[in-house]
C-alpha cells in the first residue's frame, strides 16, 4: 500500500487544480454582493471534503456558514480540530494586481492570488492531506476540520457556535491553520498571541472651541491636559508607567529567552518592514521579546482642534485619544482597562471633564509549547522541512485561540506555511507551490505522530 | 454758530439713514462675488466724505479698494488718523438671523444687521463726527480718514501702501476705530494687544503606519514623542517652560495692576463666555492680567494615527501639531520661534524625525497710554459717558497697529463703541443706536482737546 507522501506524489496535480478552483470563487466575507460566492465556496469545499472521504456538512449560521469535515477514528484515538478561514478579503486596489485577483497564476516558484496565502491554501492542504492519509490505510486520528467564511469580518458567529457544540466538537488538540512560518525553510510553531484593552480618551474643558487670543492663558488647553496624561503613562526610558500595569506579567522563561536569542531573528528586515523606524521599547529586552512576550501601550489615535492646512488660531474645547495595550499572562484586559481608567481619573485636572470609555478587552492566549502536540508537530516538521520548527509567538491578537483554549483544549498551536511579507489583505498575495505540498505532508505526518503520542 | 453736539442732534436722523444705505451693500470681501459690491461701498464711502465737507478718494490696490479722505487744518494744527474699514463678514447662517442682514433693522434700542457693529457703524460715526466739526466752525485738527475694504481678508495691500505713502500720511496720531468697549457704559481705551508666534511640529518616526500588534512595543510611537514635547512646554503650574520664553517679558506695573485689579472684571462672565471652562493660567496673575500682558502658549490643533468613530489597531507614522504663542513686549516673535524650535529640537529622540515649521510671527503692541492722545481721548469719553475710559489691553492680535507704531507714529489707540457680545462675524449682529451717537460726539471732542493738546 502506498504512503500518504507517495498519494501525494501522484495527486499533487490534482490537488492545484482544487486549489485553482476554490482561489476562483471571489468568497469576499465583507461584500454582501458576494454572499453567493461565499456560499458557493462553502458548497464547494464540503463536496471537496466528501470526495476526500471525510462527512462533511454546511452549517448555517446568521452570518456565512461554517464548513465543517469529520472523520471517526474511534473513541481510543486522539481528535483534532483543524481550523482554516474559506473568505478572503476584498482584491482592490485592484489595479495593482499583476494578475487577475481571483484567478490562480503562477509567477516562478510562487502562486499569486488573492487568498493564495490568506487562507485558501490551508484550506485545501488540510482537505488534501486528510485525503492522502485516508486513502493509505486510514487517518489514525478522530480528525474535525472546521472552516469558516467569517474570518476577514471577525468570525462573529463562530464562537457562539462552539459554544454550543463544545461537545460535539470535543478534541485532545486544535490546529489553527492560518498565519505564517518565521522564515523561508524555517517552519514555526506559534504558541501565543498577545491580548488587547482599548480605551478612548475624551478630554472636554468647555462647550465650544474659543479665540486663542481672546481666551488663551486664562482657561486651560485640553490638547495640553490629553498630553499630559499620555506622557504619563510610560516612563522616560519607555516602560509602562500604569500603576499596577506589570503586576500580573508572568516573568520570560530563561530557556525561552536563550531559545529566542538563538532564533537569528533579523532585526534590520524587520526594521525595513516597520518603514525605516528605529527599534526601541522597553529596557532589558529583545525585539522578538518585546514584540511576542511583553505588554505594550500605545496611541494609536490623536485628535484636537484644527488639523487642516495652514493655521487657525483656536483654543480647543475638547482633545481626544485612542489608546490601547498588548497583553500578555497572567493580564486580565479588565484588569487593565480599570488600571488605565483610574491612571487617567487621577490625573484629570479640576473642572476639566476627562472620559474614559472602554472599547474591547480580548485575553492574550499562550500555550504550553511542550506537550504531546507541539512534540508531534515538530517531529512532522522536521521529517518535512530537514530542521526542528522554531517556537515563537506573535504579536497580534487571536480571539479564536483563546476561544477554543477555553471552550475546548487548552493544546492549541498556530501552524502556517505562508511565507513573511506574502501581501496578505495586499494585493499580489502570494505563496510557495512548494509550501502547499510540504503543509500537505506536514499534516499528514501529524496525525501519525498524534496517534502515537495516544490519548 | 452751532455746537458740533447741536449739529448731531439736528442731524442724527439723517446719520443713521447714511448707516442704513452703507448696511444695505453687502461689501463682503472675501467672496468675489461681491467684489462689485465692495467697489460701490467705496465709491459710496468717498461720495459721503465729500459731502461732508472731507477731500476724497478712493485708493485702488492690486485688491479691494482703499478710501481717503482727508482735511487741512494748517501746518501748527496736529495731524489725526483714523482707521476704519468698510467691508465686512459674510452673513452664513443666514437662517439664523432674525431679520434680514443686509437690511439695517431697529431692535429695541440695537440696530441689527451684518457690520452693524463690524465696522460699518465706526465708517459712520467718523464721517458724521468730522461733519459735525465742519459744519459748526472747523475742524481743529489735520484729519486722514484711511477707510480699508480688505479687514476681514487680512488687510493684505493696507501696510505696503501705508509704509509706500508714509510721508503723505503723516500723523502725530492714529485712532483705530474697530473693536468694541470694556462693558456697556465703560467706555475703553485699548493700548496693547499681544503678538503671536505660529508653528507647526511634525514628528516622523517611518515611512508609513503599522499594525500596532506587529510592532507594538519595539518601536517609537510618534503620538507618544509629540505629547511629550507638549507636556514639556509647560511646567507642573501652568508657567510656559520652553527655555528664555519669559527673558523679554517686561513686568506689569503695580500702577497698572492695581488699575487692572479695580475694573470690576467679571470673571464669571468670562468663564460662561468661555463655555463653561474653568479659569486657569499662569500662577500669580489674573484672568485679565494673564490675557492681556502675560504671555502664552496653546496647542491649536493635535493629529495622529486614527480619528474616526470605533477602534482601529493602527501604530501612527507621523504626529502633528499647531502651537502659538501669543507674545507680550519685548518678546520678539521671531527669537521666540527660533526657542521653540530650539526647545523642540532638544527632545527629539535618536532617529525619530521632528520638524519644526514657523507659520506666522507677529510682533506684540503696545503703546504708552498715557501720552496727549490717551488724555485727550479720556477727556472725550468722560464728556460724553460721565466716566473715565478704561484703560485695556486685547488678547488677541492687530497687526496693523504694530504697522502704524512703526510706519506713522507710536501714537496710537484702539477706540470701539461696539459692546460686548456683539455677534461680529455671527448671525444677529447688533449695536445699540446710542452706541452710534456717542461714538460721534466722542470723536468730535477729541479734536478740540487733541488741538489743545497742540503738536
């Protein structure tokens, strides 16, 4: 009996051809003119999903449907759920495309098109090496692939419908197939992403803007009160400076430190990729540390009196801020948004309004990267790629991680075979022919490990 | 022969019909459609001077036209100019207005209309007061009437022609008929009104914005450098901190404070005006003391990142903002930018980029208020209002007086009848009827007592 590696070998056709066929459904989540598309993708992959073996179904929801494939393996087997996103997001600007958006091109070694990386690729190698491990002598784990068409607009219904089908979607591990590899030939495993608080700041000192010559040095400024208050909430080497900001912060581990020191992480690309900007944050840590495994806080918007052209000379009557934090364990976003509102509450000068409203809280979600799943996934990488896979983290906030964390197993990783700088949301999205086949062989690897590892 | 204040009782009817036809054209000078009607208000403007016994012309320049009307009282006799202008604001919201603008309506005791206080009644009662003078026994003085037609666009051709013609307006003294009196029955003498220097700060830190999950904490936020610099100009009190700000200030006079303290200034109207912000400056000084001789420094405009409704998770590239001073003698606007930039420039971080672009610099003025004009015009006053004027400054900013001080004379005061709340520049604008006629008595009295005053 063939191998699943050999399955490949002489489906690999066949299985691009898939993919050209799903990357030329435009399933943009956003667009309600596309919701037929979005459906027919949906369509597409359960038909795509039973002729792979698996029994699959669509599942309605108020928004796009989920897409959800399973294959028994028996009660004595490990489960594990794999998530990947079927939408994608809108293809403008459209004339910067080198290619037509929604149809699959291939430019060298490299696929081109939108969803290309983001997120149909997964989809189908997922599909494809479920298929290659059933038709070789079986699939050695209870396997739930669960797709959704929401991920670009914020996978509203995807949460509650875990929630309710906790036990019926009950699983030893969750793969979250979407993201990147840290490098070219170096697969990663992401086993956290950090947390958010948002906050807006609103500071009001009367009812309408005054003559800065009429009133100016007699009433006071609240663009210089707002000022005030965001310098204060760092320290002048660029700690947080929030009151109780660090007390929850789970220390770095000394071995993860080592391990990320060693990673080779390439500071000058990511300078380049930041736009030039100098690299600079909180003393006593890396950039890969800073990014992935400390908290931050940062404005990310401004506004007060006038912003035009030219010049106006008007006193402001209110300033206002958006600000948010990066978390990390143990922050609880309450927490800290109550932190972030007592900072600013005692700081608010007499007689000057100063508003805090709160705007999201999401809880950061790391892994334990040494369990039976991250021992199995490395050795499915490393039988694929020739090198143990990196373990990092990443920045960004993952909502659905926390989720099935604490809806379903706390053994969750981030697997990813996009390339970094693949244009995701941009145009000329792009990824590897090679990565689709290596994600393909990636998995199938996976299940034998994970059966391996038992329940 | 009669009085000048016989002939203005006789004539008064006839006065306020000459308001009502000068209201009726709508001189708007900033809205070229008007442009037309800006020339017939000159041209109406020189027509009523002749009439009045002046020698008259209209003065074209590369804009709005200027009107001149003069008379010749001898070499011995002192010389008089007086400054108006006869354009005006447009009239938007025009659904605001109660009556029609271009039509001068009786309210009560108030005339309502657009200019009805700025500046037409001024063009007026100066034209009328030197007719009055005329008609019963001369006019004691060598009177330049110099009436603008571009005040509200920024009096663009007025100084070069001032400075052009210097020797032809000569003038021991210079009225600026514009503004309005301290409070209704206080009749006011203006002697200064601040400078202003205007610069725009903009703080790079890349090329372009980033998420704020992918770089938060590893790279310099320029929302974060801009608000330091903010905070950094002022200390903990409210003092203006930018280094040498405070070198040039010259110290209040005790006489001046004490005069200053008696006003009566009603600082719970001025904080209603204000829109209900508390008052607040720089400690040891008064409300009127802190605007009208101290000098200081308010942020106009603050932009960064993302301002719209809802969150975005954006980490800004750049952060702007507009910051003035308004300046007190002997500040000079130009040493105070280059502090400013030099202040700025001291607490830009290592590869972070701050510009500093000066916008605007305009010197303080003030007279000495207590030369022959100021006593000959407090005689005035106090013969028509029973009351001493008050003695005042303006915390905004006149550049033509700085022009006149230094083209013509240091001689020079800023004389309103308007009251406060007049609606200049907003729909209802108003002026009580009386305003007019003692505008007119006020004015011919200061002729007979600046000739006493002799040269």
């Amino acid at each position: 009996m063939a191998t699943p590696d050999a399955y490949i070998d002489t489906h690999l056709q066949s299985f691009l051809e898939d993919f050209a066929h799903l990357i030329a459904i435009p399933s943009i989540s956003t667009d309600p003119d596309h919701a037929g598309d979005v459906r027919a993708a949906a369509d597409w992959v359960a038909e795509r999903m039973r002729r792979a073996g698996l029994d699959a179904s669509v599942v309605d929801t108020d928004g796009h449907p989920l897409v959800l494939g399973r294959h028994d393996a028996g009660a004595d087997a490990p489960t594990l759920l794999v998530y990947a996103h079927y939408d994608v997001q809108p293809a403008d600007p459209l004339g910067e495309w080198r290619s037509p958006p929604f149809e699959l091109t291939r430019d060298g070694g490299n696929f081109v098109a939108r969803g290309a990386a983001d997120d149909k690729a997964q989809v189908i190698l997922q599909i494809s090496a479920a298929e290659a491990a059933l038709r070789t002598g079986g699939l050695p784990v209870n396997l739930i692939l669960l797709f959704e068409g929401e991920e670009e607009v914020g996978s509203t219904h995807l949460t509650p419908y875990v929630a309710a089908h906790a036990a019926e979607l009950a699983t030893d591990h969750v793969v979250i197939g979407d993201s990147m590899m840290f490098a070219p030939d170096r697969p990663s495993l992401i086993f956290g992403t950090r947390g958010m608080a948002y906050i807006e700041i609103d500071v009001r000192t009367g009812s309408h803007d005054l003559h800065s010559g009429q009133y100016g040095g007699a009433v006071p400024n609240p663009a210089h009160v707002l000022s005030r208050i965001i310098t204060s909430f760092h320290d002048a080497d660029g700690r947080v400076a929030v009151e109780g900001f660090y007390d929850d912060v789970r220390d770095v581990s000394p071995a993860l430190r080592k391990a990320w020191a060693e990673l080779g992480y390439d500071e000058e690309a990511f300078r380049r990729s930041a736009g030039g900007a100098p690299l600079r944050g909180e003393p006593g840590f890396s950039t890969p540390e800073r990014l992935w495994i400390r908290p931050c806080l940062d404005v990310n918007g401004l506004i007060s009196g006038y912003t035009g052209p030219g010049k106006k000379t008007v006193l402001p009557a209110r300033a206002g801020a958006k600000v948010s934090c990066r978390l990390v364990p143990d922050q609880d976003p309450e927490r800290i948004t109550e932190l972030l509102k007592d900072h600013v509450a005692r700081r608010a000068p007499a007689g000057v309004e100063v508003t805090v409203t709160g705007f999201q809280e999401n809880r950061p979600w790391y892994a334990e990267p040494e369990g039976p799943l991250f021992r199995a996934a490395a050795v499915a990488y490393e039988g694929v790629y020739g090198v143990q896979p990196v373990r990092v983290c990443h920045g960004g906030t993952l909502p659905i991680a926390v989720d099935f964390s604490e809806l379903l197993t706390p053994s969750v990783a981030v697997m990813g075979f996009a390339l970094p700088g693949a244009n995701m949301h941009a145009p000329n999205e792009w990824i590897p022919v090679s990565q689709l086949e290596r994600g393909m062989r990636v998995m199938a690897r996976l299940y034998g490990e994970l059966a391996a590892e038992g329940r």
